[in-house]
C-alpha cells in the first residue's frame, strides 16, 4: 500500500488487504454490542439518580433558603436556575442527535429493547462527521456549555474544578494517524450502538456537570457574608411590656460574633454574665412605668486596642394585669350559633390563660375561643392567668348581651313584596326566610304558611302547606295566574337554630 509503481500482484494484494479489512470491519460482534448496551443503560440509570438529587437539592432549597433569605437566596437560586437550563439544553440536543440515528436506523428492535442498527457502521461517521457534520456542532456545545457553567461560579469556586464534560481527542500513538474527537467518538468503524453509548454518556456528564455547578452556586447561601472586622451592637428582648412581678430578661450580644468570644458586656456600669458571646439583661419589674437601659460592648481588636459599642437605647413597660375580651362581630351573643371571641392578656402567653363563662360555655377554637349561649339576658367571661410559675391572677371580666337571632324576611320569587312576571311565579317551588345584614351564617326553615290567590273578577284561592315547598293543588291554582292576579302568603312560621318558631311578615305579590 505505499507509494510508487507498484507490480500487478502487488496492486491485487492491496486490494483484498482492503477487502478483507472491510469484511473485518463489518463483523461486530454481538458480545462488544450488548457491552455498549449495558453501559448505555448504566450511564442513564445513572443520570436518571443524578436528576433526583439535583431536584431534591432545589426543592429543599426553595422550602427553606428561599423562604427564609428571600433577598440573598434569589439571586443565588437564578443562577443556579441557569446552570439548569444550560444542562437542559445541551440535553435535549443530545437527545435530537440520538432521535437522528435511532431514526436513520430502523429505530428499536422491540425484542432486544435494542437499536435494530446498533452494528451499522455507516451511519455514525456519515451523520455525525462526513455528511452533516454534526459532531463538530456537538464538539463546540459540550464547550460552550462546561464554560458557561464554569462562568456562573465565583473565582475561588472555579479553583480546581474540572467538570465532567470533556472533548479532548484521543492521546497519540505511535505509528498511527492523529485523530480528532469527533474522529474517535463518531468516526469510521464506529458502530451505531457505541456512537449512542458516547452520546448517553455526553448527557450523564452533564448532568453530573449540573450537579456540581449548582451544589457549589446554592451552597453560598450558607457561607458567612460578615466581615468580623465590622461589628454591630444588638439587644433583643423577648417583650417590652410585662406584669408586676413577672422577670424581664433581654440578650444583648453581637452580630458576626463567634461562639468562642467573650466581650465585656455591662448595662449601667454592672457586667452582665456572657454565654457564646451573648450577654443576659435581667430588668426591675417591681415598679409600675416605663424603664429604659443601654447595653455597652467592649471587643479586644487584633492589634490588643479595645473598641466599645453601645446599643440604641431599649425601653421595655411594666404594668398592672389586665385582660382584654373582645367580640370577633358584635358586642352581643346570639342564641343558636357560635360566637367566635378573641380574649388576650397583654404579657401572658395564650397557653397561660383561663377562661371560664357564667350564662353559657366558651370553648378554645383556633386562635380564639367560641361561646356559646342558651338564654337571653346577659353573660360574663371570666379571664385569670399564670403570671409566674403555678402562680395564677384574676385579669378581668366582661359581660355580654345575650339576644336571640333577629326574625328573617320571607320571599318568594326572590321578593318580599312588588311586582314580577307571571311566568317567574309559576316557575317557583319553595318559599325561603332569609336574614339581611346579619353577621353570622344563620339558617331558617320554613314550616308552614297559606297561600291566597286574586284574580280579576273571581273567588278568592285559599290554600294551606307545611314545610317550604308548594303543594300540587298550588301549583295548579299558580299555573292560572293571569296578569293582574294578586298572591299572598299569610300565617308564615319559621323555625332558626335556636329553635323557635317566628311569625313571619306577610308577602304579597302582583303579577304583570
């Protein structure tokens, strides 16, 4: 096969060297076939375990970090969104390259759940490097993607790292020919099954790529962003207004501290005891009134000079107990319904108070409590509580107004009185009684009632029902009705939740 005249049988034996390495060539085995299979369908079961992590990384991270840090976190989880969506992309163009050769190839051999031209040899170097020159295309999108990747982490981040998604050709080898990464990866003699076994694994390295990129950009979050050099004074107090004879505590301590620090911390010249270098303020509560305090931090810098900072001034109340009861609608108790009521004692924790009610019963609910009435007349809630430790105080009283719910308006037709079309009061059913501009949700039943039809010229209809429905002879007197008549429902009863009956007003209607 060198170069120079060459004899006849030289020139015959060159040609069946090539044809015997065609032949060579064209015979893959089944066993190296099933190999690239095998580790096809590792590298996306892998991928597929990589996916969850990282979806499992960005759901924790929006439950917490982003609820938690709005401000610093959402700059960080769009950068790591971009990280995503650059892994997508090249993704999806990898699958399009997959779809190509599937597609040139017959697709899948339902049987071997395999390509049905894994062993073709033509299609790989035709499709992806000789014809179409897709390859090169891939070649420069792993690039562009592992940059890009790279560019959304910080300097030190990028320090060290390799990601996984590489295009370095194959390292030379002594008498034979340099090739290219898209040579080695999709050039002559590789079968269809080992160029899509490249190509899953092109995706599995950038998912891994992804992985690494957005584990290192979400993890800033929890970095320190306080230089110890800039210090800030802070006290926090549990409550500014407390009881006679309930203690006040307060912390007093700095921001960007570390736990192994130990300040001078004083409040009116008395160091206060320091723990992980927070310091506790224990206030008077003996006297009645307002009481304020200033905390003063002494921090020994690095060059042994002492720097003082104080805390704004902090002021915090002390007053008598008292209790505060308020109704969630209206200064009155209804019969019959749930009274949702808010009680709350200024300095005392909801789990502390004691509610009872004399001329009903009150129940905890939620956030509040509801009460409950029988009869009316008025009724008292009582409130006392735990001020300190098996300590308990009356806190106060208050009385309510116990009514019965107001009567409800009848209707039919949607009308208490007036005029409406023939046609919509022969099309009615059901008489209702409904309340107007009432707070609660109240519900009344019509029981019995008599209805009297007019018409022009003719005996008066008298016709009596139980319950709210019309009765048949009714509805075949309504179907009568001409314009001009006139109906009335008279001896209307309703029963509410209290459970008595009410007389309800007369409902007179003309038709038109």
């Amino acid at each position: 096969m060198a170069g120079g005249k060459q004899t006849p049988r030289q020139r015959m034996m060159g040609i069946l060297y090539l044809v015997l390495l065609g032949l060579i060539a064209l015979d893959v085995p089944d066993s190296l076939l099933d190999a690239f299979k095998n580790i096809s369908d590792s590298l996306s079961a892998s991928k597929t375990n990589v996916q969850k992590g990282i979806d499992n990384t960005f759901e924790a991270f929006e439950k917490t970090k982003l609820k938690e840090q709005p401000e610093r976190a959402k700059p960080i989880y769009a950068r790591a969104q971009q990280a995503k969506k650059l892994s997508d992309d090249l993704n999806n163009y990898v699958e399009s390259l997959k779809k190509m050769l599937i597609d040139a190839t017959g697709g899948i051999d339902e049987a071997t759940q395999d390509y049905k031209g894994r062993e073709n040899i033509d299609v790989s170097v035709d499709l992806m490097v000789n014809r179409k020159h897709n390859a090169y295309d891939l070649h420069k999108k792993i690039d562009d993607t592992r940059e890009a990747l790279l560019a959304l982490l910080t300097p030190q981040e990028r320090a060290g790292m390799k990601l996984p998604l590489e295009t370095t050709p194959p390292p030379h080898r002594v008498g034979f020919e340099n090739k290219t990464w898209e040579q080695a990866t999709f050039g002559e003699g590789m079968p269809m099954g080992g160029a899509m076994t490249s190509l899953t694994k092109i995706q599995s390295d950038a998912k891994n790529a992804e992985n690494e990129v957005v584990k290192k950009i979400l993890g800033e979050v929890d970095q320190a962003v306080v230089n110890l050099d800039q210090f800030s004074a802070v006290a926090v107090a549990p409550t500014s207004y407390v009881l006679v004879g309930q203690p006040y505590t307060a912390e007093v301590f700095l921001t960007a501290s570390d736990s192994k620090s130990t300040p001078d911390i004083t409040v009116s010249g008395s160091r206060l005891p320091t723990e992980a270098g927070r310091g506790k303020y224990s206030g008077s509560t003996s006297t009645e009134g307002v009481h304020t305090w200033v905390g003063t931090i002494s921090v020994k810098q690095t060059d042994g000079s002492i720097k003082t900072y104080t805390t704004q001034p902090q002021t915090y109340t002390v007053a008598r107990p008292s209790a505060v009861v308020s109704p969630d609608k209206m200064n009155v108790l209804y019969i019959g319904v749930p009274n949702p009521v808010s009680v709350s004692a200024p300095g005392i924790a909801k789990k502390d108070l004691r509610v009872s009610m004399s001329g009903g019963s009150i129940t905890p609910s939620g956030n509040g409590y509801i009460a409950t009435v029988s009869t009316p007349g008025t009724a008292t809630v009582n409130v006392s509580g735990e001020v300190t430790k098996g300590k308990v105080m009356a806190l106060g009283a208050t009385t309510f107004r116990v009514k019965r719910i107001p009567d409800p308006k009848a209707e039919f037709a949607g009308k208490s009185s007036g005029a409406t079309s023939t046609a919509n009061l022969k099309g009615q059913d059901a008489l209702f009684a409904r309340l107007e501009g009432f707070e609660f949700d109240a519900k009344f039943s019509v029981t019995r009632f008599t209805l009297m039809i007019l018409k022009p010229r003719q005996d008066v209809i008298i016709l009596s029902g139980t319950g709210n429905q019309l009765t048949a002879a009714m509805h075949s007197a309504m179907n009568t009705l001409t314009p001009g008549s006139r109906i009335a429902f008279t001896n209307i009863i309703a029963v509410g939740p209290d459970g008595t009956q009410r007389g309800l007003d007369d409902i007179i209607l003309s038709a038109n």
